[in-house]
C-alpha cells in the first residue's frame, strides 16, 4: 500500500510536516509513505489554463496523488480554518470535475496547532471540502492540541500518546 502524506504547511519545519515525517517510520510493514513536498511551488488556481496549459507542478500532484493508494493530510488552523496553500491544491488536485485523482482516494485528515483544541475547526473545513470532491474521509478524527511541546529539540515526535494516534490513522 502507498499513502501520500500532505502538509498544509509551507514552513520547513512546520509542526504539520513535522508530523507529516513522523508518520513514514510509524506506518506499518508493507506500507510505503512518502510526504509531498511541493505545495509552495503550486500556483493559484486558474480554470483559464485547463485542460492544455496546467503548470507542470499541477501535474506532478496529480500523479502523486493518482500514484497512491490513500492520503494522509496534515494540516494547521490558521484564522480556524484551513491554510491558502492546502485549499490551493486540492483546488488543483480536484479537477478534471468528475474524474479527479482525489475521486475515491481513502483519506485521514490530521490536524494541530498549539491551542488546545489541535486545529479541530482545520479538521472539519478539509473534510467539507473533501465531501465535495468524492474524497472519502475516515471517521477517526485526530486533531493534536499543543502540538508545540511534542517536539523533541531536534524536531523528532517524542510524545508516545502522539505517536500512537498517528500509527492508528495510517491502519
């Protein structure tokens, strides 16, 4: 099984793809998970450039995600909802209408944000648009709150109950 992990995070070291990394060593045997590094090389949507003239960042997402056999995504709350970039791509990632790669795609929704409340608004915001898009979700939601002190310094997931939740996304 391959699953495709999103950060909705544009920041190198974002606490989303911090979680994001986390997640390729606690997948189980026999599942691959890559994490998708291209968002902030994706440009606005723009319906004037289907379907000849689709940026090839575009395209590259597309396959990734066509590639894969589920989704993982990753996201922070920013002003209690989903970042720019993440609703961007999968602006991008949803089109051609009808026949998209996130069509059908198993998808589990993370997010987090310092807060206690872990981005559980960010949370609720993909998983609407995603009920637009065909993407089925998982019904286990997973929002992290303080999601700042289950860092090691070195930016490894040190918090075991933590650990645990995400192992139990990628099932």
């Amino acid at each position: 099984m391959k699953i495709l992990a999103i950060s909705g995070s544009l920041r190198q070291n974002a606490y989303s793809t911090l979680l994001a990394r986390s997640a390729v060593e606690l997948t189980a045997q026999g599942v691959e998970l890559t994490v998708f590094e291209g968002l902030g090389s994706i440009p606005g949507f723009d319906q004037d450039l289907e379907p000849d003239h689709v940026p090839e960042p575009v395209q590259y997402l597309r396959r990734q995600i066509a590639e894969a056999d589920a989704l993982l995504v990753v996201t922070p709350e920013y002003n209690a909802s989903i970042p720019g970039a993440l609703k961007n791509a999968i602006d991008w990632a949803s089109r051609p209408t009808g026949s998209s790669a996130l069509m059908g795609k198993p998808t589990a929704i993370v997010s987090s944000s310092p807060s206690p409340f872990g981005g559980a608004w960010a949370n609720q915001h993909v998983r609407k648009v995603f009920s637009i898009t065909g993407t089925p979700v998982a019904e286990t939601e997973l929002a992290i709150g303080k999601v700042d002190g289950r860092f090691s310094p070195d930016g490894e997931l040190a918090d075991r109950d933590t650990r645990d939740q995400i192992s139990s996304c990628l099932l």
